[in-house]
C-alpha cells in the first residue's frame, strides 16, 4: 500500500522520526517523556515492519526507561519550588 508514492512502512518510519524529534523541543519533561514514548513505540512498529530487531530492542528500552521516570516522578513529585540546584 502506497500513499502519495511512499510505503506505509516509510510512513510509519517518517512519524516515527517526527514525534522523536518533536519531543526534544519540548521544555517539560513529562511531556518530553509521553511525546518521546510516542516516537519510540512507533518505531517498535516500523522495526517489527521492517524485520530489525535492533530498532525493536533499542526502542523498546528507551520506551521503559521513559515509563519507569513517569512513574516515579508520579509517586515523588517534588514542587518545582522546592528544588534545590
């Protein structure tokens, strides 16, 4: 299947990349790590597309590592207030 001439396998790819890239302008950090994850499990898809189990792997992880901080900046959320640099 082809959209405009390009494959749904370089689509999913091209979002992929987008929603990684996009996440690196964003100034909070959760929503870095929720926009990343995006990206990331989008690119779980096109190496599973693509047969690549290094993006697979290397997505994957990134994509845990994001859920782990989520959840622990759920469970200690300090106020940015009370930050100490």
């Amino acid at each position: 299947m082809e959209i405009l001439g390009i494959s749904l396998t370089d689509w999913i790819g091209y979002i992929a990349s987008f929603f990684v890239a996009i996440s690196f302008f964003m100034k909070n950090i959760i929503t870095l790590r929720i926009v990343n994850s995006i990206g990331c499990i989008a690119f779980i898809v096109y190496g599973v597309m693509i047969d690549s189990w290094p993006v697979i792997a290397t997505n994957a992880i990134i994509v845990g590592v994001n859920f782990y901080y989520l959840l622990i900046n759920k469970t200690t959320h300090v106020p940015a207030d009370e930050v100490k640099p």
